[in-house]
C-alpha cells in the first residue's frame, strides 16, 4: 500500500505543468502563475494530510486551482491588455528554438482573444482547449453536470467568435 | 484565426514550467509538507504531553526535523530551511550549531543519543553526496565534512561503548549495526558521485573507510558477545522483537523499491530485489535459530537482515534524490569516469553488466530531446557502479548500483 505523501507527490510531478499552464492562461503572469501553481499543491496536501480521501487528484487540482484564480482575480484589478502583453517577456515561449515563428504569432493571438473574455469562458475554454478534459471531467471540477458544460462550452464559442469577427 | 485553432493544445504548450523551477518548487513542497505534519504532530503531543508521557515521547530515537518541529513549532521558519543547508551555505551554521544541538538536548537516553551522533555522521555523507553531485565537493567542503564526519562517527562508536557498558548490549549491537549498514550505503553512493577519486576527497574517503572498518569491527565484536552470551526468556523476547523489526523493514524496503521502479533500471531493481530475498532469508534462519533456543543468534541474524534492507532503502533513496537533480539536468554530459576502487573490502561486486541505455520515457512532448550520456565508473572489483542517463527535456535517468555485503 503506497503511502499518501507519495501518491501525492507523483501527483506533483505528474501534474504540476499542467496546473501551471491553466493558471498561466488564466492570469498570464509567469510568477503569478506559479504561486497559484504551489498554493494549489499546498491547500491539496492539507486536505489530504487532514485524513480526506481523493478519488480523482487531476479534478481535485484543477477545482483547487480554479478557486484560487477566483480568489486572486477579486484582489487584482484588470491590467490593460497591452501593457501585459508588450512589457512581460514570460509570454514569450520558453522554448523558441522548438516553436515555428507562426505559433508564436498564433499563442500571441489566443492570449489576446482569452484576455477580452470574461472569466468563466476563459476558464471553460481553457479546461477544454487547452488542458484537454473533457466535459464530464470539467463537469467535475466545476461542479457541473456534462451537459451543462457542453452547453456552456458552445456558448463560449459564440462568445469568442463575437470577438473575432465583429 | 477560426474560432479555436485546432492545435491550440499544441500551441499552449510553448507555455513550460521550466525544469528547474519545478523541482525547486517540489523541494518547497516537500519541506511545507513536513512542517505541516510536524505542526500536527505538535497539536497531537499537546493533549499528552503535560505528563510524563513526554519524556518517554523524547527517549525514542527521533528525526531532527521532528524535533525541531516540536521544540520550535511554527517561528521555526530559519531552522526548517537550514535543514537543507550544505557547506557554503549562509545557513549551514544554523544546521550544524543550533538544530543539531537542539536535537541532541532532546535525545534522553543513552541509545538516542547514540542514534543521534550516527545520525549526525550520515548528514555529513549525505552533504558530501549534494556537493559531489553539483561539483562542489572541494578541498575546503570536503576537509570540513571530514573532521565533522570523524567527530560524529567517534562519538558514535564511544557511545556504543557506553551502551555496552551501561548493560544494553542488545542496544548497542542494534544501533552498530545501523550504523554499518549505512556507512556502507553511503560509500557506495559517493563513490558513484566519483566524490572519492581526486586527491581533495581522499581525506573524507580514508576516513570513511576507516569509520566502516571500526564499526564493523565493534558490530562483530558485540554479536560474538551476544552470542555466547546467556540464553534467557530476555533475550529470546529481544530476538523475536527483533525479527519482526526485520519483516517490518524488509517489507517497508520492498514497497519503496516497488514505488521507485519505475525509475530504475532493471538490472538495478533485480540486484535490490536480490538484496531483499536474502535479508528474507536471514529472517527464516533466525527464526530457526530461536526454534533451537540459540537466542542471541537470532538475534544476530535479524540485524543482519536489517543491515540489507537499509543498505537497500538508502541507495534507493539518494537514487532518488540523485535522479530527480539528474533528470533536471538533462543529458548535456558525455562523461567517463573511472573510480580507482577507493571503496574498502567490505563491498563486494558481482560481475558487470552491460551498460543499458535508457530511453527518454516521457511520451507526449513531440519536443523532448533525446541525448543519452552515459557515466561509467569502473573500480577495482571493489565497488562497480554503473550509470545510465536518457537526457532531455522530459527523460527520466537511470542509476544503477551494485552492492553485495
């Protein structure tokens, strides 16, 4: 039998890119980012460590994680969509020498696009597009059942085709 | 652009968590992860402790941090990140003068007090692996770790003796043998760090070799004592306690190898397992040795199957440590290093094997460099140690070891 802490940390290494990837396409701040990354894999241990039983770590780290953004999102005020991204060099690809010059252009324009959206589009569009679960999953996590996330998955489609073709 | 470009996923991942970074980040965690649970076990010795419950709580060998943790509880922010401190490091003072210090007040008898100054001579190898690793085992860091290494291990064959002559031979025995076992363990480990080759590391080397020799020397001077010694209902209790501690940690060693299988190679994880089969087999012997009322060799035997299991879990777990610095790195190094078989007598090597090259084993990044470095060390027979390294961005290494006792 495998002890928690364990299981716990191969979680870590398992998921915390990706957690971070989710945060970062919520906030578009690199350090930011990160400390929504660690405090998610804290507050998750914590439960844990309290006795709680987990059946699905993945969900319960991007429920952990979505909270938090909602969190820090009542705290911020909105940045203006230039300054963020002009000023901040984490935007920029970490690895360019992998990345042909149209990704770049094309991961500059999703941010531009998610920026204007509001926040649970962002989120829904992000758990979809680009952490890849699927609506039972993020029903899951947000709380939702799977129809409902299908529905809200295509209403955030229009929402982002208002934005793109005004 | 369409409405969601069909490999945004693709496109999103240029957004990376540098390797680095999260491994610096997964030290934090870990390290949050033991202060939290030392804040629990604080809260829980609350309800106990206005008795004397606490005494005997102290008297039991304990890890550093734990008592840290409960003599400091939650101001003990500086003490807690000194823990990881090596040599050079603004708080390594605070590791070795204040917590180590702290946590010998708090060992009340003379066994924990013996298991602290082996503990103590073990953080020494453990820093000296760190610095190797990193390529700073120099000739200040290693003459440090030296003398305090030379300190800590006398202190720690002085206070066998104590125990010895204080009437607990058992006690004694029990903690020579640990202590042996990990000396031994660590040996190993450096000599794989080629930490013990160049002329700097000569002096920590030696001094090691010197400390195995006493110790085992100590170690088979008390068994021949327990031994021939009586045979009573005593003695008999301590020889089964003693097994079943022996089950405990063969089979706590067991599920650890299992857990880190993954990132070993076959070869190495078939030599461990080989380890663990015979400490098994130690156990039935000395579980015939109590069915013939021989107690005190059976007693004997279980701390032999001990001195197996711990060689095996202390390997494994700098494996550990090692791969996840190794790992992070990547595979930028082609280097071949040989060990002039520096390692004592006491560590036997069966034949070599080839060298297996791993492969870079993670499977969804179409970016991942694939560059295999490969580490031979080649000794004199003594300690052959064979390392395998898959570099790139997300591979996972290998170490290979190979130790017979």
């Amino acid at each position: 039998m495998r002890l928690p802490k364990d299981v716990f940390l191969e979680a870590y290494e398992m998921h915390a890119e990706a957690i971070y990837r989710h945060c970062f396409f919520r906030v578009f701040r690199k350090e930011l980012a990160e400390e929504l990354m660690q405090e998610t894999f804290m507050k998750t241990w914590n439960y844990i460590a309290s006795g709680e039983k987990i059946d699905n770590i993945r969900a319960f780290l991007y429920k952990v994680a979505t909270n938090l953004i909602i969190d820090d999102s009542r705290k911020r005020k909105e940045e203006s969509l230039e300054k963020l991204v002009e000023a901040n060099p984490a935007l920029e690809p970490v690895s360019t020498d992998h990345l042909k010059t149209e990704h770049d252009l094309a991961l500059k324009e999703v941010i531009a696009t998610f920026k204007v959206l509001d926040a649970e589009t962002q989120s829904i569009l992000t758990l979809r597009y680009i952490d890849d679960l699927d609506p039972k999953e993020i029903g899951e996590i947000l709380g939702l059942t799977a129809n409902n996330v299908s529905v809200k998955i295509n209403r955030a489609l229009s929402e982002v085709k208002k934005h793109i073709q005004p | 652009m369409t409405i969601i470009p069909e490999n945004l996923k693709d496109i999103a991942k240029a957004i990376k968590l540098d390797s680095e970074r999260k491994k610096k980040f997964g030290l934090s965690l870990r390290r949050f992860m033991e202060a939290s649970e030392a804040v629990r076990v604080r809260q829980g010795i609350r309800q106990i402790s206005q008795s004397n419950s606490l005494l005997t709580f102290f008297s039991y060998p304990m890890s550093i941090f734990l008592i840290l943790a409960l003599v400091l509880g939650a101001g003990g922010g500086t003490s807690f990140a000194a823990e990881q401190a090596l040599p050079g490091d603004l708080l390594y003072t605070v590791k070795v003068d204040i917590n180590e210090k702290v946590a010998a007040v708090f060992s009340f008898n003379a066994e924990a007090k013996a298991q602290l100054e082996a503990r103590l001579a073990e953080r020494r190898l453990e820093e000296a692996s760190k610095l190797a690793l990193e390529n700073k085992l120099d000739a200040n860091a290693q003459s440090e770790l030296s003398a305090r290494f030379t300190a800590h291990s006398q202190a720690t064959k002085s206070k066998i003796k104590n125990l010895e002559s204080s009437g607990d031979i058992r006690g004694a025995a029990n903690v020579s043998s640990e202590f042996e076992a990990s000396l031994r363990a660590h040996q190993a480990i450096l000599a794989r760090l080629n930490a013990t080759t160049s002329d700097d590391a000569r002096e920590l080397s030696d001094d090691l070799s010197d400390a195995i020799s006493s110790t085992t020397q100590l170690r088979v001077d008390l068994e021949d004592k327990i031994s021939v010694g009586e045979n009573s209902p005593e003695v008999k209790t301590a020889a089964e306690g003693r097994l079943g501690a022996a089950v405990n940690i063969i089979a706590s060693a067991r599920n650890y190898l299992q857990n880190k299988k993954s990132q070993l190679s076959a070869s190495s994880t078939a030599q461990a397992e080989g380890e663990l089969t015979v400490a098994d087999q130690l156990v039935v012997d000395g579980q015939a040795k109590v069915q013939a009322g021989a107690y005190g060799d059976a007693f004997n035997l279980a701390n032999a199957a001990i001195r197996k299991a711990q060689g095996v879990r202390v390997i494994i777990q700098a494996q550990d440590n090692l791969n996840l610095e190794i790992r992070f790195r990547g595979g930028d190094n082609q280097n071949e290093v040989r060990n002039n078989g520096s390692a004592s007598s006491s560590i036997d090597v069966g034949n070599r094997g080839e060298n297996e090259k791993r492969n870079a084993t993670s499977s969804n990044s179409d970016d991942s460099k694939k560059s295999g470095a490969e580490i031979k060390v080649e000794g004199g027979g003594k300690s052959d140690l064979d390392v395998d390294e898959g570099g790139g961005v997300n591979a996972s290494g290998s170490i290979k070891i190979k130790l017979g006792l």
